[in-house]
C-alpha cells in the first residue's frame, strides 16, 4: 500500500474517530444535563462475541424495557463492550437509566461507563490525525 493510500485512511479512520466519539459525548453531555433517571429491566442478553477485540472482549447487546415519567414504556437494545468473564448484565437484572426526556428511546445505562467511551474515541481520533501530520511532516 502507498503512502499517500495509508494517509489517506489513517485521516479517515481518525476522522471519523473524532466524529462519533464527539457525538456521544454530547449525547452524554446533554442527558447528563437534562436527562431522567429511572429503572430499567434487562429482558434479554444476546452474545454477539463472534468477533473479539481488546483481549477478548466482544459485544452484547441487551433489550432494555423501562417506563419514562408520563409513563411511557419503551423496549429498545443497548450494547456493551466486554469480556466473557467481566460482570455482564443478566436477564431479570434491574439497571438505572438515564433517558431524554424529549426522546425516550435515547438512554444510557449510568452503570456502563458510556462516557468513557466517548472520550477515548476522541482521544484516539485527536493522536490519529496527530500521527496523519506527522507522516506529511516526514514525506517534506
């Protein structure tokens, strides 16, 4: 692969890196502000661990049934990012929810570490475009 191939997708990688760890932070951000705190139900655990990643960690998807404050139920999966042997939620579990009020089916689990998230995207999207200029400031 060329040089100018692999700036190429280093910057789009980096990129979009950027992009989708800034929106969850302000999604973050704005239902840490003005969000809602309820219980939820985890109704189903599905494994999707097929493909692994980072030490063998894959992705489950759970469904998350909750009633918002005008009591409005809403069904909706979340995913979580872990391993096989970390403390995955189960069937039945009761997890605290944090929704928009204005559009309920956008939540988090409080206890899922979804802002961290967020944040090590931005982090390496910020050292991808780092390293883009810094194979520019080499090919001079």
């Amino acid at each position: 692969m060329g040089s100018d191939t692999q700036l190429f997708l280093w910057f789009i990688v980096s990129a979009f890196g950027l992009l989708m760890g800034n929106s969850l932070r302000s999604k973050y951000l704005r239902l840490q502000a003005h969000g809602q705190q309820t219980t939820g139900l985890v109704t189903s655990v599905m494994d999707d661990t097929w493909f692994t990643f980072f030490d063998g960690r894959g992705i489950y998807y759970h469904s998350i049934r909750f009633v918002t404050a005008d009591k409005q139920w809403v069904t909706k999966s979340y995913w979580q990012l872990s391993s096989p042997d970390e403390d995955n939620y189960r069937e039945g579990q009761q997890v605290d929810i944090l929704y928009n009020p204005a559009n309920p089916e956008e939540f988090t689990v409080n206890s899922s570490g979804s802002g961290i998230a967020a944040y090590l995207l931005l982090l390496s999207g910020v050292a991808g475009i780092g390293y883009c200029f810094w194979l520019i400031y080499q090919q001079l």
